[in-house]
C-alpha cells in the first residue's frame, strides 16, 4: 500500500459552507439507483475532497477513482474468449466498476471523458448491475456504487443527453465570505497540522452519519408515495419544462432517501422542496409564453365546472388521429347559395 492510499481523509463531518452538496452526497450514498451526483465548480472548492471524506462513511470505505485516459476494458472489465472457446467457461477479469461495488466512484473532470465511457458509467450507476459483451459472450456482476463526477464549467460541457442522467447536480462557487472562508482555512490547516488529532476530534459526529446511512437504507424500501405527493411533483416538474420523466422519478427517490435519513414517518412536499434544486437544476427550461398558456387552459379542459352542461363528444377526430392522421378536421355543414346560370342541384324539383 502507497503512502497516498495510507494518508487520511478529511472527515466528511467538517467540510463547511458544503450544506448543500454533503445531502446530495448523502442521498447518493442511501439510494445510489438516483443515478449519481455531478459536482460543477471551479478549482479549489472541495470536490475531490468530499469525494473521498464520502466513501469513509460507506460500509466498504471503497474509493474508486477514474484516470482520465482509462480505456473501457478497464472500466467495464473484459472476458477471455479464448478461454471460452477451448474449454466453455468464462474468464473474466474485473475492471474498476467491480472494485467500486459498494464504493465510491469518483470521476474527475468527467466532462472531458468519451462519451461511450460516460454511458457505460451512468448505466452502472442507475442499474446497479455492469454487463460486459464480446462476440456473443456476456457476463454481469453487481455494481452498486455512488458516482460522484466532478467538471469545472470553464473547461467544457457535458452533451445535454449525458448531463440529464446524472440524477442530482450541485453547482459550487466561490466563497467571499470572510468569515467563512477563515473556517475552512483553520479546518485544513488544523488537519494538515495533525490529521488523527483532527479526525479524533470528529469521531463523534462521524460516526453519527454512519448510522443514519445505515438505519435510513433499512427504512427506505418502506416509505411510500401518496398520490397528493406524486401531483406536487409532476407540478413542479411541469413548471421547471423539463424533459421526460427522469426528473419526477429521481426527485421522488432523492425525496424519500432525504425523508429516511431524517428517520420521518413518511415523505412530505417539505422533503421534495429540499431537494428540488439539485434534481433540476441540469433539467430546468425556460418555458415560451405559449407553453405558459396551455397548461392552465388544459386543466380547465379536464376539470370542467361542476353543473356545466357539456356538449355532445365527436369522436371523428379522435377516430382519425388513431389512424394515424393527426391535425385531421371533421367536415362542417355550409350554407348553399343560389346562383343564376348554374345548373341546380336536383333538376326533377325545379
């Protein structure tokens, strides 16, 4: 073992002015099938750092990091076919999604990888499982982790399709808070001083967030969602013009992971208000003024008044849209007038 994998890490406990990201983190850590966690920011603002202060609250303490030149056969791992072709059985030799298992799987600067790499990670990631294929050979193991990717905006941007499947976001900026900005100076330099005196001191609280990870994964499966809590969601979801619905999913999983690690009887708006900004944030669209003025007129459409008389249903549209012709017009009766010089229209009658 190096002298970098013996140094320790800062405890998660004493990051400061990090509220924000040490919940997605922990959300992540209770329910890692939200997808992940990407942390944009720039230089110097703690993400590598609660990256590894994370993984120590983990059962396996597992830290798993990405090169950024890693090939995908050592991400994913690789199958000897040879061997499969001589004697039968699959030899398969794991890559770095099956040693983060239970871990942590930190990538930095993930906005510079491939984007084949990038769909690999965020598969594993939300399914939990890593499907290695060669020439008609497969192989799966679990892979069940929590991916935390880091990025600093001014070196490039995620493709749109990749950044959507990150399931929370937390933006990091600069402190200009004096005060704040002396608190985590002392922090580091107190730790940098004497690291175990420094983690002796956050022992207590450290342990702490272990036990809340592990009683709140116990409970999570138990939580259910109400059906005024699924109409919140969809509502804010709407207002935010996301795309799909990955957003309702995840802000109703990161709502229950947040209501289980608080140890509450059941998940409330409250909960989804809390974590809302970090599921949309990578999500939100600015809505156009016709979108705006749909919505309320489509709600009175399905709520008509209560002892409004309703007009007779013509299907005809309907009907001609299932046949696949959309925007189609039922024919209207006109009026018809007569004109001199032409022939009328039942001659016998005249």
């Amino acid at each position: 073992m190096n002298a970098a994998a013996q140094r320790p890490a800062f405890p998660f406990a004493a990051l400061v002015g990090q509220q924000a990201l040490q919940q997605a983190l922990l959300l992540a850590a209770i329910d890692p099938g939200l997808g992940g966690v990407l942390v944009t920011g720039p230089r110097g603002t703690a993400k590598s750092t609660s990256a590894r202060a994370l993984a120590e609250l983990l059962p396996e303490g597992q830290l798993v990091t990405l090169p950024l030149g890693a090939s995908e056969d050592r991400l994913i791992g690789t199958l000897d076919i040879e061997t499969v072709l001589r004697d039968g059985s699959v030899r398969f030799s794991p890559g770095l999604l099956a040693r983060a298992h239970q871990g942590v799987l930190y990538v930095d600067e993930v906005n510079l990888l491939p984007d084949a790499l990038v769909d690999a990670l965020l598969d594993a990631a939300a399914s939990g499982v890593n499907t290695v294929e060669r020439d008609g050979i497969s192989h799966s193991h679990d892979a069940r982790f929590v991916l935390i990717g880091t990025m600093n905006p001014e070196e490039g941007e995620l493709r749109p399709q990749l950044i959507d499947r990150f399931g929370l976001m937390v933006e990091l900026d600069n402190c200009f808070d004096p005060a704040v900005r002396q608190q985590i100076v002392k922090a580091r330099l107190a730790f940098d001083l004497d690291p175990h005196a420094f983690r002796a001191s956050c022992a207590a609280q450290q342990a702490g967030f272990v036990e809340r990870i592990r009683a709140a994964r116990a409970v999570l499966a138990g939580l259910a969602f109400s059906d005024a809590l699924h109409a919140y969601v969809s509502q804010r979801c709407i207002e935010a013009a996301v795309d799909g619905l990955r957003a309702d999913l995840v802000m109703l999983r990161a709502a229950r992971a947040l209501a289980a690690l608080e140890a509450a009887e059941s998940v409330t708006t409250a909960h989804v208000d809390r974590i809302a900004d970090a599921v949309l944030l990578h999500r939100r669209h600015e809505r156009s003024e016709s979108d705006a003025q749909q919505q309320p007129q489509a709600q009175t459409r399905q709520q008509p008044q209560a002892g409004a008389q309703q007009e007779p249903r013509d299907d005809t549209n309907t009907r001609a849209s299932e046949d696949g012709n959309y925007g189609y017009l039922p024919p209207e009766p006109t009026g018809i007038t007569s004109v001199k010089g032409v022939i009328p229209l039942n001659p016998k009658k005249r």
